[in-house]
C-alpha cells in the first residue's frame, strides 16, 4: 500500500474513536455542571455509553445504532426524564451513521427500531410522551441526512466508473480516428496519385510505339517507363504501411472531386495511351451523393488500372446504368491481351491492395461489389450503388424526379 494511502486510512480509522471520547466527555461535564437536578455522576454512564458506541460504530454500525437508543432504558432506571444533551445527539448520529453505510432498506429498518425502542421506552417510564416524540424527530433528521450521504457516495462512485469509462471510450475513439484516416489517405493514395502514374506509363508506353525508327528516344522511353512501374510499386508499399502502421497526419481532399458527369474525359487519357475503352450509359443521369459518386468512379479508376497491369491493355467496355434508386458501373475487358508489358519484372511486384480499396468504398457507401471471370474470357468488376433521393418539404403536389 502507498506510504500516502496508509497514513490516510490510519487517519480515518482515528476519527470515530474521537468523535467518541468528545461526546463521552460531553456528557460527564454534562452532569457535572449540572445544578438544576444534581443527579450524580452516575447519570452520565449512558452518556459514556453512547460515546463508546461511536467509536465502535463503524465495524457494527446497526448493533450500535440499536444499543445507543437503548441507552434510554439505562437513564429512565437511573431515574432521570431522559437521555442528555450530548447522549441524545451521540445516539442520533449513531442512526445517521447507520443510515449512510448501510443499505437503504436496511438502514430505515435500523432507525424505526431505534426510534421504536426509544418511544416504548418513554411510554413505559414516563407519562409525558413528550421525549419520545422529540426523539422521533432526531431520528428522522438523522436518518434523513445519513441517507442523503450515502446516496451522495453511491453517485459519486457512479461518476467515477462512467468516468473511467468515457475515458476509454475517448481513447478507443481517438484510436478508431486515427485508423479511419489512415485508411482514407491510404485510399486516396492508391486511387488518384497510383492511377494518374499508370497512364503516365500506358501513354509512355503508345508514345515509344509510335518511335520504331529512333531507338534513343525509345530507350529514354523504356527507363520511364520501368521507373513509373517501381514508383507504382513503392507507392503500394507505402499504402501497405498506412494501413497497417501508425502515422500519417490528415490531408486535404484532392479538388475537384471525380465524377461519373466527367468520366468520359477521364477514359479519354487512357485511350490516347492505346487502351480501347467503350463507354455506355443507359438510364436518365441523376446527381448522386458525393459519397456514391466519387466510390464509383475510383471503382472504375481500379478496374481500369488491373486491366493495364493484368490483361495487358485488353478491349474493355465501361457501362453505367442509372435506375431510380441505384447506379451501376461495370468494368469488362475481353482477355485480349494488346499491350504486351515491356518490363517483365514489374510484374513480379507483390500483389497491391486495389481490390479490398474497392471493396471499402462500395461497403462504405452502402453498395455492393462483384468481381470475377466471364466465360466467354477476361474479367468483370461490377459495382451497385443505392441513390438516396433527398426528401422535398411537403407540397400540394407530389415533386418530379430528379
């Protein structure tokens, strides 16, 4: 136990014992000093009593509790009307007492049997029942104050385990935020900046080409391309560490935002690079929430570069499919390989995290993602996102579709 702890506990365990002697001491100069009825000093031994139970209360504070009102038979046999002054406040903290450490049910049966005895007795020795009822108001007024501390401690432990708690909470919170932005900048990484560089390589890539007949220029080519694939590489690596290590401080969201309105433009750069990409759109455009939005077109941006890394440049076919409460985007390619890779040991690279990226941003934002091989060849990614129309204020007439 610390040193600081244990002179606290000694100090409280020192408490009652001197509670006790003072209002033992009480109640002898109680009666010394006593002129009207000269009793004698042996009236004061309940007096004595009451503060030898306050010292003793908080091992058996019912016992006492009980024993300290039935001090009052002791006065009525000495034959004085009834306890003292200092006896009658030492036997009304002994009920309070009683009232604060016990529990509730338990610490009012304590105080009616004190306040019981106590009236039983009165009734008994004396006429008047004057000094019962005086005394029922001690003991309600005790009962009353133990209560109201005991109730304050039970809240007060109470705060102090909500306050534990909400202390963890904020730290599993705090944790949690880090990890979410983590995943967001490594998302962020991966779909914008991994994705501009593998068209800067495929357009690299359509430029040598279009140079047979000037191999300097081809080989200048050649090593941009080999270093665009490595910084592909290291990047998924550094994306591999923001996910699964600490760090990163937040970013700002890339401006503007993609956008399934400016897709086509977007499949333009890779066309120019040799890709042979088909875009078809079927349904009315609607305006989609910024979440779904940017999620399809990054589905699409991945699917895209797993076509330039896996299927060397296959025929690909872009559909987007507006419905009423869904939008749909799927990416096909037909297999063929048509841009043979230059530098075979790019794809020796250990595998990146494309999939799972898509596989976030669709659950995020509440849709659902397949992704598999077609029988007749090659590969699909399909992605399904629901459209949550805003709700119009009430009118006469029911609002249009968007």
């Amino acid at each position: 136990m610390p040193r600081w702890l244990a002179s606290t506990s000694r100090r409280r365990s020192l408490v009652w014992p001197a509670v006790g002697l003072v209002f033992g001491g009480m109640s002898l100069v109680e009666t010394a000093i006593d002129t009207v009825y000269d009793y004698g000093m042996v009236t004061a031994l309940p007096g004595v009593a009451v503060g030898l139970l306050l010292a003793l209360c908080p091992r058996e504070p019912a016992a006492a509790a009980v024993l300290g009102s039935l001090t009052v038979l002791a006065n009525y046999a000495l034959g004085t009307p009834g306890p003292g002054g200092a006896q009658l406040i030492g036997m009304g903290i002994l009920v309070g007492h009683a009232a604060a450490v016990l529990a509730a049910r338990r610490g009012a049966v304590v105080a009616l049997i004190s306040t019981l005895v106590v009236l039983v007795s009165g009734f008994a020795y004396i006429p008047s029942p004057w000094e019962g009822f005086f005394y029922l108001l001690v003991t309600a007024a005790a009962w009353g104050v133990g209560t109201l501390v005991r109730q304050m401690q039970d809240r007060s432990r109470e705060l102090q385990v909500l306050a534990t708690k909400l202390a963890a909470q904020q730290e599993a919170v705090a944790a949690s935020a880090v990890v979410a932005e983590r995943s967001r900048i490594a998302r962020e990484v991966h779909d914008s900046v991994a994705h501009s560089v593998s068209v800067m390589v495929l357009q690299m890539g359509g430029l040598r080409r279009l140079l047979p007949d000037k191999p300097d220029a081809q080989e200048v080519l050649l090593g941009l391309e080999r270093l665009g694939r490595e910084a592909v590489d290291e990047m998924r690596r550094v994306v591999g560490i923001l996910r699964e290590g600490a760090g990163g401080e937040a970013v700002a969201d890339p401006a503007p935002q993609p956008s399934l309105s400016r897709l086509d433009a977007a499949l333009d750069e890779l066309r120019v690079g040799g890709l042979q990409i088909e875009l078809h759109v079927t349904g009315e455009p609607v305006e989609l929430p910024p979440l779904v939005d940017v999620s399809a077109v990054r589905v699409v941006q991945e699917a895209l570069s797993n076509v330039l890394r896996h299927a060397g440049g296959a025929a690909t076919t872009v559909e987007l499919a507006y419905a009423p409460d869904r939008v749909t985007v799927t990416v096909t390619d037909d297999g063929r390989r048509r841009l043979p890779p230059v530098d075979r040991s790019a794809e020796t690279a250990p595998g990146g995290h494309g999939q799972l990226h898509m596989r976030e941003r669709v659950s995020v934002a509440g849709g659902a993602l397949e992704v598999g091989p077609v029988r007749s060849g090659g590969y699909r990614v399909r992605a399904s996102f629901p459209v949550h129309a805003p709700v119009p204020p009430a009118r006469t007439e029911p609002a249009g579709m968007a």
